[in-house]
C-alpha cells in the first residue's frame, strides 16, 4: 500500500484561518532537497513556525499545545502558489489525514489525494462553524466520513457533504496510488491481454 487506507477519521482539529496559504508558505522551497516522502513535516509552515534561530514562535498553532489533531482547518484558498507536490508530503508527515477548506487550488488537492490526505471542501459558511466550535473548544471533533462524502461537528450534529473523485475516492478507500490501483487489477489486464490476437 502507498499510505494508510483512509475511511472514517474522528478527530480534534487544528484551526489556520488564513486565506490564500500558498505552497511555499506550506514548505519553502529550501527544503525541497529530497525526493522521498520523509522528513517534510519536520518543515511544515517552517517561517512561521520558528524565528531564524530556530526557536519556536510561541503565538503559531503548531506550536500550541492546545491544539491537535488529524486534520488541519484552513481559510479559503489553500494551497495555492507552485505545484510542488513537497506541500501535501510536508501535511502528511507531519501527521495530517485530512485538510479542511472552502476552496482548494487544483494542483495541491490532486496532490494531496495522490498520497492519502484526503482535502474536504465545505461552504464558507460551513468552515466558520467550524471555526467557532474550535475557538469555543479546542477538543471539539469533526468527523469525516469519506464512505458517505460528510464531515460533522460532533459538538453540535452539523453536517455537509463533500465532493469527490470517483476514481480517488477509491484509492483512498484502499490505501492504493496509481500503480497500486493498476496493479490492483493486474489478473483482468492479464486476461485482456490473453484474449487478443496474436
């Protein structure tokens, strides 16, 4: 499997309401050395999250031990900037499954769906709910559940559906990338092959 198979997450939630995150804001590009999907998170909002000697900025979510969490709560337009798929490696090391916004750019979120974080867009009215059950508590959970395309605010019952890809969907469902999925019907691509003409 490429990444953990990804059904139901009920979890605690890291607020970032900040429109128009980019991806060079997600990971700066001086860290974008390696090819391997390990050690990205360690850099993860590096510049806002450490001063230039590399003390933490106390005031920065990620560095609130309040906060916690699976899935990380953006403003609208998150993402947006280079493709650099390292952006979505850097908010799965870190530990992230899932990104909550109200717009996506296109790149990242076919990026993040290609390694198991599953990007769940939601009305702007929708996100500020959310940001208000976490400002009202910390601990307050969502659930998302992908097999029915919904996230809950659990605190209060509130629910909207989400869109997805098919195609993802499943993948995501099965823990597979690309190959995985192609390797996955390896028998009926043999049969195929099998039943042509020489």
């Amino acid at each position: 499997m490429a990444y953990d198979k990804f059904n139901t997450l009920r979890s605690t939630a890291v607020p970032l309401p900040i429109e128009n995150v980019d991806t060079d804001q997600i990971i700066p590009a001086r860290f974008l050395k390696a090819t391997e999907r390990k050690g990205f998170g360690d850099n993860l909002f590096r510049d806002w999250r450490y001063h230039p000697d590399n003390t933490p900025k106390e005031h920065f979510v990620l560095n609130n031990p309040i906060y916690g969490g699976k899935i990380l709560v953006g403003g609208k337009n998150f993402g947006s900037g280079s493709s650099r798929e390292h952006a979505a490696w850097a908010i799965y090391d870190y530990g992230f499954r899932c990104v909550v916004s109200s717009f996506f750019a296109d790149i990242f979120r076919n990026n993040c769906l290609n390694i198991g974080v599953l990007p769940v867009q939601v009305s702007p009215e929708f996100l500020q709910r959310i940001f208000e059950e976490i400002e009202k508590d910390p601990k307050a959970e969502l659930t998302v559940d992908l097999p029915e395309q919904k996230i809950r605010i659990e605190a209060t019952g509130e629910e909207e559906d989400f869109e997805i890809n098919a195609y993802k969907k499943e993948n995501l469902l099965n823990g597979y990338d690309d190959i995985d999925y192609l390797l996955s019907m390896k028998e009926e691509i043999q049969a195929f092959e099998h039943g042509l003409p020489l």
